[in-house]
C-alpha cells in the first residue's frame, strides 16, 4: 500500500482544523491508528509546515513596535509554535495509536505608570499580536489609575542568542511504526515478570517541540527550541489483575531530549529489574500498622517529590511576599528578613536550583530574560536563597541594592505555554548526597521499627506549605529490626514540613540518587509547570504514619 501524502493523511484521519479566527494554524488530532501506511511516516510529514523562528521573531517586533508606541514603559513577549505529540505502543494485533496538536500562542506583559497587564492570544497576524499589545497598554494605564500596587521594573542586561535542547535524534523524524514497536518492546519487558502486569493495554509517551522566542523593550531576543519527553506509562502494578495493595513504578521520568530517552541499551533491563523488585514486594504479607510516630526511610524519586512540593514551593519569592496569597497559596518560610539566614532543615541538607539539561525544565534564559544557572538554596540546613525574579529579588533580601548584584536568580520564571503568563516557578532541585557509603539497605539496617517509602506518590500541602501528606505511595512497607517485612495496608504518611526536614538522619549516597519530574500548579486560573529534582535516598528520624482506611 503506497504511503499517503499530507493531504491525503489529513482527510483520512478527519483533523479538525481551526477555522480563520485561529489562522490556520491551531490543528488538533484525535487519537488515531497507527496503519501500515502511516506506520513508514514521520510525524513531521504529516504537519503544516512550520513558522520560522524569523517568522515568530517578527511577531515579537510587531508587539513591542506597538506596546511602545502606545506609551508602554516596559514591554516583553514570548511567542511560541509547539508540536505536541502522543504515541501509543500497540500489541501483536495493532501496531498502535498516535495523535498530532500543532498550537500557536503568544503572551504580551507591559508596564505603565507604575502597574502592569498581560494579554495573550493565538492568532498568528501582525494586526492581531499589534492590537494585543496595544490593549495591554491601555489595560495597564486603567490599572495605574487606581494608584496601588506600583511596580518597579527592573530590566535585566539585554540578552540575545539561541538555544536548542542537545539532542541526538528528533523524535519527529522518526517513523510512527517506529516509535510504537519500540514503546511495545519497553511495555512487555514490564509484563513479561511474573506477577505484573498494568492497568494500562500499552505503553504511552507524549513528545513536545517548541520554538519560542522572547524580546523585550530592554533589547533582548532570544531563541529556544525544546525537545521534551513526558512518558503517562510505565507505570505498572505488580500482582495483576489487582486483587490487594499495588507496588506502582515509574522506571523512566519525564525529560528534555530527542528519541534516545527511550533507546538506552539498558533501558528494557531497568524496567525489567523494577518489575521484578515490585512483584517480590508484591508476595509479602500485608497489615496495617498501628498509628503513631516512626522513622522512614524514603528512595531517592520520593525524596525528590517531597523537596520540591514542600521547599521549592515555599522558596518561591512571589508566595513568601504574599502575591499568590489568593492562588496557589503563601509560605511558612516567610518574612524572608526573619527566615533569611537562618536553620531551616537538617545540616545533612544542601540544595541547590538550577535548569540543568536533560531535566525537564532545560533553558537557556527563563522567560523573563534572565540567563539560567545554578544557585545555592540551602546550605547545610541553612537558608541562603529564594527563588526570584528580578522584580521580587530587592525585596526577599530587604535590601536597596541593585537586583542585578544579588546573587539568587537561577532564572526561574517561567510560563508554560506562551498565552500564560510568566511566573516564578520551582526548577530543577538538586540534594548533594552523603560522601560517605550509605546505600537504601543500609539506611533501612538502621531501623528497628518503621516504614519505608518507595517510589513516586503524590505530595499534598496545606495552603502556606507548613504541613501536608503523601497520598498514592508507589509501596508503603513496615521495617522490622532492618529488614522489610510487610506491606502496610490502610496507612499513609502526614507530616509538618519545618519538623520533616529537621528530622533529617541520614541520606543516601551517590548510588542512590534518583532522577524525578513532576508538575506543580500556580496561578488563578490555575497553570500547570514542571519541575525536576536529582536526590539521594534518606531516613527522616520521625513521621507521623496515620490511618487511611474509612470508617463508617
């Protein structure tokens, strides 16, 4: 069967295409069989041709051209041009499924008269992007009127440049029948164990390219093109079909990169040797064990999460300072003149922020123009930075310098899509482990009686990070005199975040570090933004381990 051209391909999968209002250029797929014919194609064959970076950095000049000639004192925007894109690895009888979201957006903040305003669209026209910038100005002179909430802008160095995630292969020039015969391969490496298996019929990976650019009034102009890999599978569960508890596993995390996250050549012997650990954990007897207050010892993907929801939240600077009060919520790590400086975690604990390739939150600059690099957090339990953004940075230090001479911008504003609008948000998290020997055995042989955490699960705070729980643990198991010994049914883990971190006993050495990503959510309405982290395993010398079960 001869191989289909675009526009055949288009009519034969029934793509919606946005009518004129989105200029063509909006397109959204279903999911869609992967065919004998489509399995020969690259999925970039099958897309409108693609704007131009010049063609988007004109669009940019066109906004701030009328931002300034509206009366805008400052002025930034990013726009943007993403391929999204979904895989499914089939089985024997279907070779898989796939789906294609071309989008294009753009954000445009200025500042007049001491206030600020954001207005963002997805229509690809000079005249539209120009009318955008001009409601902006006219957004902000109305807000200005009002005479509160004066912003200080404080421009950066103009930047300019362009940037593109290192990469080996692109995911886009590889042939779909390609990409589903290698997700098929990596699921059944899982299933094939004894005694797993998943709720999910195949393997699922979502690929994101986007080209963006950011220019501002200030003379900036940069160029980024990213490659991102968010895997929705390899999560399985051993003891299939579920009958009590689960052992959940996510061997490969979300990441910036081309195909070769997933043609590792030990890739299918991680994923195998996880399965396997899950359904041993999987045979061992289950209780729940009686509520109270005991040591943990956590691996290093968990360690991960809970750093990231509990510290790197409350670290960044808008929550300290109250902006996100009636958002996402404040920080127990506030006023900064108080906090800053002080003991705030165990002296084991050294965290640095960064945006570091591969982690899924690789740049080169953040989108407010402030080039990327790697900071101090916390320097042995001590408090030695927020997360800031060049407005915010005078004022956590409560200092009249300059922002530009203080030291704590790892360039961690952020806006997920180019119609959002930039916004502090936690980066990549980085926990220095122990120099000494110290593997998750040996942590657990220093237990009499507690529990072990292993694996992802889902860290819940309250409104201002102070306190929070664990829900869905990937495997909650009862430590008994060092050993593993039973899977805890009916348990979860609640902690007081200050109290957590100062119970801090032991970490994990370099062998146990973990790679992990996740997405946080901000903002009212509410975006979604990743973050990443690197760390080592870890005993908490005390938790609260609480009753999960209903009781009616």
């Amino acid at each position: 069967m001869p191989a289909l051209n675009r526009r055949d391909f288009l009519a034969h999968v029934s793509v919606a295409v946005a009518g004129a209002a989105l200029g063509g250029r909006n397109v959204f797929a279903q999911r869609t069989a992967i065919t004998s014919a489509t399995a020969v194609l690259p999925p970039i064959s099958l897309l409108p041709e693609p704007m131009t970076p010049a063609s988007l950095r004109a669009f940019a000049a066109h906004a701030l051209n009328a931002a300034r000639g509206a009366g805008a004192v400052h002025a930034d925007v990013r726009v943007c041009e993403q391929i999204r894109m979904r895989v499914d690895g089939g089985d024997a009888a279907i070779i898989g499924q796939f789906s294609l979201s071309p989008a294009f957006s753009y954000g445009i903040r200025v500042a007049v008269g001491g206030a600020t305003a954001f207005v963002h669209g997805v229509t690809p026209s000079a005249d539209a992007v120009a009318a955008a910038a001009r409601n902006a100005v006219a957004t902000a002179r109305g807000y200005a009127a009002f005479g509160e909430g004066r912003t200080v802008w404080t421009p950066g160095p103009a930047v300019s440049g362009e940037w593109t995630t290192p990469i080996q292969l692109d995911p886009f020039m590889v042939p779909l029948g390609d990409h589903a015969a290698l997700l098929s391969s990596l699921f059944m490496a899982a299933t094939r164990v004894r005694n797993v298996g998943s709720d999910l019929p195949s393997a699922t990976v979502n690929w994101t390219r986007e080209t963006r650019v950011y220019a501002s009034t200030s003379g900036s102009q940069v160029t980024q093109t990213f490659y991102q890999y968010e895997p929705e599978i390899f999560e399985f569960k051993a003891g299939y079909p579920m009958i009590e508890g689960r052992i959940a596993f996510r061997p490969v995390p979300a990441r910036s990169g081309g195909y070769e996250c997933l043609t590792a050549p030990d890739l299918q012997d991680r994923i195998k040797q996880q399965a396997d650990d899950a359904a041993r954990l999987l045979t061992l007897p289950h209780r729940p064990l009686d509520v109270g207050r005991y040591p943990m010892v956590v691996d290093g993907t968990m360690v991960g999460s809970l750093a990231a929801r509990t510290l790197g939240r409350a670290l960044e600077g808008d929550r300290v300072l109250g902006y996100e009060i009636g958002a996402s919520g404040g920080s127990y790590l506030a006023p900064p003149e108080d906090v800053m400086g002080t003991d705030i975690a165990s002296h084991l604990l050294t965290m640095t922020a960064g945006r570091p390739a591969p982690s899924i939150t690789a740049a080169k600059w953040d989108d407010d123009g402030t080039e990327t690099r790697e900071i101090p957090l916390i320097s042995n339990g001590r408090l030695v930075n927020y997360l800031a953004s060049r407005q915010m940075a005078t004022a956590l230090r409560g200092s009249t310098r300059s922002a530009d001479a203080l030291p704590g911008l790892p360039g961690c504003v952020t806006a997920p899509d180019g119609d959002n609008i930039p916004l502090i948000r936690t980066p990549h998290l980085a926990i220095a482990p122990s120099p000494s020997s110290a593997t998750l055995d040996d942590l657990c042989r220093g237990v009499k009686k507690g529990v072990l955490l292993l694996y992802k699960g889902y860290v819940s705070t309250d409104n201002t990070v102070a306190s929070g729980f664990v829900l869905y643990p990937g495997a909650l198991l009862e430590i008994d005199r060092g050993t593993v010994v039973r899977r805890l049914r009916g348990n979860g883990v609640q902690f007081a975040t200050r109290r957590v971190w100062q119970a801090l006993g032991a970490l994990g050495d370099a062998t146990t570090l973990a790679q992990n990503a996740g997405k946080m959510d901000k903002g009212q309405p509410s975006q979604f933004g990743a973050y990443s982290s690197s760390a080592p395993a870890a005993l908490f010398k005390e938790v609260d381990v609480i009753n999960t079960e209903i009781q009616i």
